[in-house]
C-alpha cells in the first residue's frame, strides 16, 4: 500500500492532507522521516505521525463487546452515541455490528469488517441461535413455554414465529433462545401473551458467549475458534 492511502485510512484525513502532514516531516517511515507519499509499504513497515506507532491492518477483524444501555449499533447516529464509541481499533469506522441491539437492549455485540462472515450470522438462512436473559413486568405464565415452543403469532406479521425455547428462572426473569431476528422480536413476543419486557440482555450469539470478565463497554478480540465458528 502507498503511504499516503495508509495515513488517510489511518488518520481519516483526505490525501491532500496527508500530503501536507508528509512535506511538514510529521511521518516516519522505519524511524527515518519520509516526505514521499508514493512510497510503497510492507506488511512489515513501522510507521509513525508524530512519533506515534500506526498499526497496520493485515486482515479482517473480528471483536466481541458488552454493549451497555444508551448507545445504538449502527455506525453513525445523528442523534445517539454509538457502539464504535468503545472500539479502541485504528479505522473503527468500518467495523459494523453483526446482529444489532436496540439502544436499551445490553450484552453481546460481534463487530467486524468481514461482510461475509457478519451475513452469516444476520442471514434468515442460516437460523443462528441468539440466547437472552430478559426481565418482565409480571410473573411469566404457566403456558408461556409451550406457546412460545409452538410458534407465537406477532402484530402484523404474516407468519407465526419459529419455535422459540423459554427457560423459565424466576417469577419474572427467563432465559429464551431464538434462531430468526425479526424487529423487536423477543419484546414483541412477550406482549404478545401479555407480558412486557423491562430488561433485556443478550448472552449468546451461535457458539459464542459473552465473556463474563468484560464489564460494560468493553470488549476484545475473538479467538479463532470463536471466528471459525460460523
């Protein structure tokens, strides 16, 4: 890669610009200043603005973040804060969520720049199960499993609802799991049989966990394992 698409993409500035930032001698190249936007980078070139190490992105990258309430998944809001907010990545503007949550909804976020890989995570096709611990308003009804394991018929939807499982953990906190994404899905459902929804909190999206150790806001690469299994 050229040097100057390499500081534009890391310091989100025209290439213009990067051009000034080079003549100016505020970039080095390998500890020696270059002022040649031409210059063609390695996967091996240190690079530095102002004596500060940028990082080169070698691959598609792939993170999991405990979303906290109050914040949107979509990468650009005019009105909320969103998600990218806490991604500490160089060009976190081209990381998107894989399966979004709902500015009140906590837990769970798979972010990444491979388009590929977040569809088939999103896709209808391939029913990844999604886990959730949500809170109710009033006690959960004796006949709410059954009803939910046989499909729930949704306001203004054509289509009853794939079966759906519920386990229940208190009087008015459960634990359910989906295999489709419709809008609003697991609220829609409970106020389908009377219920509403208070708190909801995703734990699981296919065969990965939410890491127990991540706070709010926080967030960290995915292992391999966890990437190789969609």
């Amino acid at each position: 890669m050229r040097l100057d698409k390499f500081l534009s993409q890391q310091l989100e500035i025209s290439r213009a610009i990067a051009a000034r930032e080079l003549r100016a001698k505020r970039v080095t190249v390998d500890g020696e200043i270059v002022r040649d936007g031409a210059v063609k980078l390695t996967a091996d070139s240190q690079v530095a603005y102002d004596g500060n190490l940028l990082q080169m992105q070698t691959g598609p990258r792939y993170f999991m973040l405990n979303k906290p309430q109050g914040y949107v998944c979509s990468t650009d809001d005019p009105l909320h804060p969103t998600v990218l907010y806490f991604l500490e990545e160089p060009v976190a503007y081209k990381l998107h969520a894989a399966g979004r949550l709902d500015i009140d909804t906590t837990g769970l976020v798979l972010m990444t720049d491979d388009g590929q890989w977040s569809h088939r995570i999103t896709s209808p096709r391939h029913h990844c199960e999604k886990t959730y611990l949500v809170t109710l308003a009033e006690p959960i009804a004796d006949d709410v499993a059954a009803q939910f394991a046989a499909g729930i018929q949704l306001h203004n939807e054509k289509n009853l609802t794939q079966p759906a499982s519920l386990a229940i953990l208190s009087p008015q906190q459960v634990r359910i799991t989906l295999s489709e994404g419709r809008y609003h899905q697991v609220k829609r459902m409970f106020a389908a049989v009377g219920n509403h929804v208070t708190a909801l909190h995703r734990e699981r999206i296919g065969d990965v966990v939410l890491d127990e150790t991540l706070e709010p806001g926080e967030y960290r690469p995915l292992t391999a394992a966890e990437i190789a299994g969609f």
